[in-house]
C-alpha cells in the first residue's frame, strides 16, 4: 500500500522538485541528448552516466551545479540556505537557474542548486537514478534529494506511456491519424511518478520537503492543426496532465501547469506566437524558460511530511 501523506505548514523548508520527460508517448526530443546551458558560480561538476531502462538504452550526460556563498559573505538576509534537486529532461533547460533567483529575491534566503536538466531524460530513468542504480552518480544524486529542502521532477514517458507517436513529430507529415491517448494509458506513467515520490520521501527519512512537478506544454499544436489531429492530440495531452495531477495530489505534491501557461486554460494556444518557443519549433526559448520558473514559485513553498 502507499502511504498517505500530510501537509504541514512549518518554518523551515525542504523543497523536492521532479521533472518528467514529455508528454504523450512522445519522447520529448527523439535523441536530444543535449545539455542546457549551466551557469558556474562557486563549483561546477559534471558526471556522465550510462543509462538502461526496459523499453530502451539511452546514453546521456547528467549535469550537476552547485551554487555555494563565498564563505567570507553572508548567505543570505536571513542567514538560512535551502538546495534545491532540479531532475528534468529538456523542459527544463533554463529552468532552474530562473526559479533559484526568484525564490531568493522573494524568501531572502540563498538557494544551492543541483541542476539536473538533461535532454531525452525518461521518468523511468529517473526512477532508477533514485533506487536501484548503484552508479557514482546516481548515489550522488541520492545524496542530494536526502539534504535538499526543494525537490523538482519531470521527464519524458518514454518505457511508461502510449507506443504510438502520432502526435509527436513535425513537421505534421502522417500517413494515418494517431489514435488518441487515454487516462488508463497514462496510467503507468503516473505509477512511475508514484515511485519516485515514495523513493524522495525515503531519501528524506521523515523531514519536511517541498515537492513539486509539471506537466507538458504542447509545443507542436500548430503542426497537429496542419495534420488535422489537433483535437485527437489535445486530448492525449489532457489525458497526461491528468494522471500527472492525479498520483500528485495522492501525495500532495504540487503541479505546475506549464500546459495551461503555454497552451492557455482551454489548450488551443500556440505558444510559439507567444514567444515561448524557440525556433525550432521544439523546446522552450529563454522567455518560455522564465514563465515555467514562474510558475513553479506561484505554486508557494509549503512543504509535506510522510
């Protein structure tokens, strides 16, 4: 059985975040395997892991910046510092860095990061990383999610969703429409995301952390309408959204919706128009990567406790 979780609001803080790969049996850059721009402050470490699931073998490199205070300066208004694990596949790019500044501007406090934003990242993977993968990174990473108040995790269904990428590629060029996702063929997806709140909390023994997730904006709802399977595609994405929100609220982790900020309330708006979206057409531009930080920081920071 799974274990209930509360929702204490106490003084200090423990932020977990998880990113998860993209949405609808998509994989979210078909072999993007390229790493975000990181930032070096203090100390910058880089670690390369191979990596197996059951569907597929994926090799990428894992980048982890640490933000340390110059020990001779204060940390912070308040003198308090918080970590914060940053795990997501390539919608996380940029990400992280523009929630650190927002939450230290808005709580006075300094945050460490460890950003773990890494291209065609899978939610399985992500599972392995914080269980059973016996690697110097993975053990590293563990060790990380164990001290850090802000835990974030997203990645991509890859080995956890739909077989059928019909709504993934563009430019729209398919030879039969795809058929539309389900909740019950999410469902193991959010089974996956299930097992990594429970590993987080593991990891955590006990003290109280702020989790948080996201879902997936639709970048490709331009191409779908060229293809004439915008309305089968947008309810595969809903269907994803939905079983994200669902094992969350299980565990009073909070979501982001960054299909509702990208794609509006109703999910018929191109964010590319927006600005949101690069020029290729695929990944979030540095504009995109400010609105998900954003709103990640509206979600707040109370935190939960098994």
């Amino acid at each position: 059985m799974r274990r209930p979780y509360s929702l204490p609001l106490v003084a200090s803080f423990t932020v977990v975040v998880l990113l998860l790969p993209a949405c609808s049996g998509l994989s979210d850059e078909s072999a993007d395997t390229t790493l975000a721009p990181t930032t070096t402050d203090a100390a910058t470490t880089t670690t390369t892991a191979s990596t197996t699931t059951a569907a597929t073998t994926t090799t990428v490199a894992a980048v982890t910046t640490t933000t340390e205070a110059p020990p001779d300066v204060e940390a912070s208004e308040s003198g308090e510092s918080w970590d914060l694990v940053f795990i997501s596949d390539s919608r996380g790019f940029n990400v992280a860095r523009a929630w650190t500044d927002l939450i230290e501007e808005a709580e006075g406090v300094e945050v460490r990061l460890h950003d773990h934003a890494t291209g065609d990242l899978s939610l399985v993977q992500v599972r392995e990383w914080l269980t059973d993968d016996s690697s110097d990174f993975a053990d590293e990473l563990r060790g990380e999610v164990a001290d850090a108040e802000i835990v974030f995790v997203f990645g991509n269904p890859r080995g956890s969703g739909p077989d059928d990428e019909g709504c993934f590629p563009w430019p729209a060029r398919y030879s039969e429409p795809p058929e539309p996702a389900t909740p019950a063929d999410w469902a193991p997806y959010g089974d996956v995301l299930r097992d990594i709140f429970d590993a987080v909390f593991d990891l955590r023994a006990g003290q109280p952390t702020v989790i948080r997730t996201a879902d997936e904006f639709a970048a490709p709802i331009a191409s779908w309408r060229e293809a004439g399977i915008e309305a089968i595609c947008t309810a595969s994405w809903e269907a994803h959204a939905g079983v994200i929100r669902e094992a969350a609220d299980d565990y009073g982790v909070g979501t982001a919706s960054w299909y509702d900020a990208f794609n509006g309330p109703d999910h018929d708006e191109d964010p590319y128009e927006k600005s949101y979206i690069a020029d290729d057409v695929f990944h979030q531009s540095g504009e995109g990567a400010k609105v998900e930080a954003e709103v990640l920081h509206a979600l707040g920071y109370d935190e939960i406790t098994p």
